[in-house]
C-alpha cells in the first residue's frame, strides 16, 4: 500500500464514519417526528396488495411514467442511484488498491456490463432531468411547477448524481488505461473508449475513487443535516409512502374516490358518544394528523407535478397542494423538539408541558408550537384560510403524485376542525349546511317538490312501493330533481331508460341530500346525519333483493352511495348513467342514428373520472352520436370545472375564475356542444359559455341528452 492508497483510505475511513453518524441521527429525528402522529392501523391490512402495490409502481414506475419521457429519465437515474450504489462500495477497495474490486462479483463480464449501461443511461437520464428543470424553472415559464421547490437542493442533488456517474467512469477508464479493467469491450464499450484516451496512471483509480467517496459521503453529510430535504429523502421514504397508501388495491393515481371517516386514537369517530375534549374532531395541530400524513409530509419531493394540475393554482388561486405540503412538513420538523420534549396543547387547548419543562426548551420550537395551524398572515398561522378553502378536492394532486401523497385526506381533516369546532369557513356556505339539515338538500328546496321533474313525461315513472321489484333504482339526486338545467338531464335518462326497456324505480320524496357537499366542507355531522338517514331508506327499498343496483346522474352521488356508504354499512352497486346507456346501445336497446351537428367535445367531471376511472363509456356513448373531439386536457388530466369541495356554494373572489378557464378550453377545440356528465359541471361550464357571449354559437348539455337527441325516431 503506497502513501496514495493510506491517504486514501484514512480520509474515506474518516468522512464515512462521519457520515454514517449524522446519517442515523438523522434516521432517528425523522422516525421520531413520523410517530408523534397520531394511530392509522388500517395502513397496515392487506400485505401482499401492499407488496405487489409497492413493486408495480416503484419498479414499473406506473405514475411517473405518464409524463413519459420524464418518467423515463427518472426510472434510469433511480436504477441507476441503486445498481451502481455498488460501484461506491467499489470504491473503497480502490481506494485500497488501485484494480481493487469487488469479492466475487467485481470481475464477472455481467456486472461490468449492467453496471456500465446504467451508467450510461443514468447520465442520459438526469442530463435530461437537468435540461427539463432548467427548461420550467421558474421565470423561464408561467405558473412554474417548480415555484416553491427548494432549488438549491436540487441542482445539489443533481451535481451530486453526475459527479458520481463522472467519477465511475474515470475510474473506468484508468484501469483501461493501467490495462487492470477486468470487462472486455462489448460489456464496458464507454469504459474503454474513455481509457483509450487516457494516459495510464497507477494510482489514478486511488485518487478518483476518493473523490467518489468524499462526494458521495459529502451527499448523505448534506441530507442529514437537512432531514425536511424531501428531494433526497424521497428515495428512501417512498417506498414506505406508496406501501402504507390508503388504498392499494386500487389504480395507480386513482384520487381517492372515498374520503376517510373522521378518526380518532386510530378508530372512525362515533358521534352519538363523542367528546371534543377527549376525541379528535379534524385536525387542529400538526401532530393531529396521523403519522402517514406526517410520513406524506416528509416524502414530498417537490417535483410540483400536483401544482402543474392543481385549477386552483392554474387560475392564480393561493392554493398549491405542493406549497401546503412543504409548509406542513418544515412547520412538524420545526414544531418537534418542542414536542418530543413533552410540550404540545391538549384538546382543551391547554398547555401538556410543565413550566419546567417549558424552560428549558428550545426557544425557536416553542415559539412554532404556539402557532395556530390554520389562520392569516397577522395570525402567524401555517395555513392561510384562503388556502384551505381554495381546494375542490378534484384530486388532480393525488392523481399526480408519484410517491403517493393524499393531499386531499389533509385539507378535509383541517376543513372538520374550522367547521365544527371553530365554526369558521367562508359565510355563504352557511345557507347550503342549514338547507341540509333543515331542508335534506342544498338549495333548501321543499321536499314534496322532488317528483315535480316527472311532470309532463309521456309515461308514467315507476317509483318504489309502487311496483314489486325493479332492476335499478334511480338515484335523481338534488340537482336532478331540483336545478332546472340539471332537470333536463333527469328527464333524458329518464326517457331513454323507459325507450330502453329497462326496469327501474325512483324513490321520490323518499330520497334525500347524499351529504357530499357536507362533507367534503367539513361537517362530517351533516354528512352522517343525511347519509345515516338514506342508508336506512336504501335498506328498506331494496328489501330482500339479492342484487342492490343503483343508477344516478350525479357524479357525487355515484361516488357517495358506492364509496362511502360502504363506511356506514351499505354495499350496492351504483353505475352512472354514462355506463348504463353505454351498455344500452351496445346491447342494441338503444340505437343513435341522427348525428349531432357540429363536433362534440366532452369535460370529464373529477368524481366520475379521475375518482373513479369512468372515462370510456360516455365517450362510447358520445363516439356513437356524432364526432368527439378531445380537449387538451382530458380523461386523468381533466381540468376542474370548479364545482367539487363544496366550491359550488362558496364565491370565488380569487383570480380568474375556474369555471371560465374551462370553458375557454372547450370553446377553442370549436366545437358545437360541450357534452358532460355532471349536474355541477352543466352549470358551471354552461355558465362560463354564457359568461363568453357563445350560448348562441354553443350549446351544454349532458351525455344522455344527446343520445336521446340523436335516436331513432319512431313513424
């Protein structure tokens, strides 16, 4: 061993001790503020789904890979982070011998040649991420995804991966040229074509692989000191976050669908004996949320992909799923000596530390532990109420996510606490929760008007009690039966189901609210009152039918009835009218003939869509009437129409208006109809067209209205 290789091997000996050090003490702050949250034993049901889960998206990069390209770079640069982990290891045997290599494997043809073609593609591949970040960072584009992003930290990140990649292949090349390389040419092409240029130098592959070391070391001394560094962090954190999402068994980036019963010590909330000063209504302090919030909060790499889609955020709304993590995440590390050190409020608001206790804590975290989680800039707060109010919960963030963060769980959980035990929220939404409760629906509409859509019809709806069974019971819902454009549809499905021969029964003055405005505000009490009240309704109209099917028009209740009422006991099949007409006309039953003048452009609505992955069939319905044509954004990357988190009954008074950027989007594809499959959607883009001055030029309407528009008339 020469005075190169001592050298060598005494300072990576050192920096990595060091390193290693700083690294478990790091490991330790980060576990330690992930358990301060609160229980979540459902994360830990179904293992094997979890497993296959957690392969198919990290090995088979499922949501990364919809941004194509970039998924791609990223699943080589990842594998490469992995696989040539192992030439670091390498490196300390060349940092004690020059030709040193690993035991065993380190001369096998086969591992020169995967090594070297990660290598390869790995530099592609962050080269190209570099070029992408440089190309959207922010001032270089409107609305950046990067707006936000700790930049410093990636271009770190960055450096750090290419001077590894660069590294590797001087090393490389040096024992080409020292005639030590034990690969032939066709497993280390670059390798060698590098050392054929080099000059040979004995201790050469000592010398770099000290640089190796002491970048890669100096990597790892970064991120521990910085454990909110979620760009590093996430390469470890997400597998644990995409393994523990709530629902693994379903698509990859499917928003959510069902919100989570409000919880507390880990078990849903039961109204009838619940305690504010024992139970957890919502969240009100950072450790309130569970601890896989706090591990989401951590995983956050702040890639932005959620805020490139966010419509509250792409119509300059505060609101960016991005900035609310990343300000939740560095208020719960900022928060945690505080905490750890038995500080923290109890669900009286009073102080759990004692005064001794108290002074000796550190000044900084006491100060972030007395602030409010939810309130103004004179407040101090974490997160600004126009923030929280800004969301339509249309799941775009979660859709886009890659490491699995399920913003929406969080904005609602805050939503619970302001409204019911704060009782703040914005003041018009006021009028929709007491129509609720007083009223069973949100326009505070009389109940014995719900029927009143039926008037007119050529036939005779059928209702429950009235006939002896049926195949589907149609749910009306609020809008169907009570807002006049969504009336309309109500009658068209209505009409084609009777055309169609199909077999089903309303409930009539029967049917009340789902709750889903109440609930995705934040009042879960509403919410179970109404829902509590139909499931019993459900139960009785059903009977002893083996088969519980339910249609319904209304994208929020098709998601409620078949993915929340499951929380209160109720298991039926619910379709959307899309996919029942949809099998109509491929069964025959029904049969366009007249096409639709004028081309035909289709909104998907989020709680039919990118909730609950209906995107085929009111095309298939569509495609059958006249000619479809796409917007930019559609199907999973569908644009909110604004309607959803209640928003519908709450002003917007920030930026522009989101009902207006889509229908800016429809009207320029110059189509003649904008075709949609939600109540709240007709008239929130059918209220952006008249905004335009284009309701003589273009005309909304459902997907059942322009089936029915374009069947077969009889002689």
């Amino acid at each position: 061993m020469g005075y190169a290789q001592i050298i060598a091997t005494v300072l990576s000996v050192a920096v990595t001790v060091v390193a290693v050090a700083l690294a478990v003490r790091a490991v330790l702050t980060i576990t330690k503020v992930i358990r301060s949250g609160q229980p979540a034993p459902e994360r830990f049901t179904d293992k094997g789904t979890r497993t296959k889960t957690l392969l198919k998206e990290s090995v088979g990069h499922t949501r990364m890979l919809k941004w194509s390209a970039i998924g791609a770079a990223h699943w080589f640069v990842m594998f490469s982070f992995i696989i040539l982990s192992s030439l670091v290891l390498e490196a300390y045997f060349e940092a004690v011998t020059p030709d040193g290599e690993l035991p065993i494997i380190g001369h096998w043809a086969i591992f020169g040649f995967v090594t070297e073609w990660f290598g390869i593609l790995g530099t592609i591949g962050i080269l190209y991420l570099i070029f992408v970040r440089q190309r959207q960072k922010p001032g270089a584009v409107k609305r950046s995804r990067f707006l936000g992003s700790t930049m410093w930290q990636a271009y770190f990140v960055e450096s750090i991966i290419v001077g590894v990649l660069v590294c590797g292949f001087l090393i490389r090349g040096l024992k080409v040229a020292n005639d030590t390389f034990p690969y032939p040419v066709w497993a280390a092409p670059l390798s060698h074509a590098i050392g054929s240029v080099m000059p040979a130098w004995e201790d050469g592959p000592t010398w770099v692989a000290l640089v190796k070391l002491l970048i890669s070391m100096g990597w790892l001394i970064t991120i521990s000191l910085n454990p909110t560094m979620g760009v590093a962090w996430h390469r470890f954190l997400a597998f644990f976050n995409i393994f523990f999402k709530r629902s693994p068994e379903k698509p990859a980036g499917s928003g959510l669908g069902a919100l989570k019963p409000m919880m507390s010590e880990g078990k849903p909330l039961d109204f009838e004996e619940a305690d504010p000063e024992k139970d957890l209504f919502g969240v009100a302090q950072v450790e309130q949320f569970t601890w896989k919030g706090l591990l989401d909060f951590s995983t956050c790499t702040e890639c932005g992909r959620c805020q490139s889609q966010c419509p509250a955020w792409n119509t300059a709304k505060p609101l960016s799923p991005k900035l609310l993590v990343l300000s939740l995440r560095d208020h719960a590390y900022a928060k945690a000596p505080y905490l750890l050190a038995g500080g923290g409020k109890d669900l009286t608001g009073e102080e759990k530390a004692t005064e001794a206790q108290l002074a000796h804590m550190d000044v900084l975290a006491l100060a972030e532990g007395n602030r409010p989680l939810i309130g103004g800039v004179d407040e101090n707060g974490v997160i600004d109420p126009d923030v929280l109010w800004s969301c339509t919960t249309c799941g775009a963030c979660v859709e886009q996510c890659p490491v699995d963060i399920e913003h929406i769980d969080h904005i609602v959980d805050m939503r619970r606490y302001q409204v019911l035990i704060e009782s703040s929220f914005p003041s018009e939404a006021g009028v929709m929760l007491r129509n609720l409760e007083n009223k069973g629906n949100p326009w505070g509409a009389p109940q014995n008007t719900r029927e009143d859509w039926t008037k007119g019809l050529d036939f005779e709806v059928p209702r429950v009690g009235e006939v002896e069974d049926f195949d589907y019971l149609f749910w009306v819902g609020c809008a169907g039966a009570f807002e006049d454009r969504a009336k309309k549809t109500t009658r068209a499905v209505a009409t084609l189901l009777h055309e169609a021969g199909v077999n089903y029964a309303i409930l009539g003055e029967g049917e009340t609210c789902t709750g889903d405005p109440a609930r995705r505000i934040g009042n879960e009490f509403i919410f179970q009152m109404l829902a509590q009240q139909n499931v019993e309704t459900l139960n009785e109209a059903f009977g002893d039918q083996k088969v519980k099917r339910i249609v319904a028009t209304c994208p929020h209740c098709f998601n409620t009835l078949g993915n929340e009422y499951e929380q209160l006991g109720l298991k039926v099949e619910v379709v959307h009218h899309t996919q029942l007409l949809a099998h109509l006309v491929k069964e025959g039953k029904l049969t366009p003939v007249q096409p639709i003048e004028g081309d035909i452009t289709y909104h998907d609505p989020c709680y039919l869509g990118r909730h609950n992955r209906v995107f085929d069939a009111p095309r298939e319905v569509l495609g059958e009437t006249g000619n479809l044509i796409e917007m930019p954004r559609n199907s999973e990357r569908s644009f909110c129409c604004g309607a959803g988190g209640a928003r519908m009954w709450m002003e917007e008074r920030i930026g522009k208006r989101i009902n207006v950027e889509r229908t800016e989007e429809a009207l320029a594809t110059g189509a003649k109809t904008i075709a949609v499959g939600c109540p709240f959607c007709y008239t929130m883009i059918g209220d952006g067209v008249t905004g335009k001055g284009k309701q003589e030029e273009v005309e909304v309407v459902d997907v059942a209205t322009v089936l029915l528009r374009s069947l077969k008339q009889e002689a």
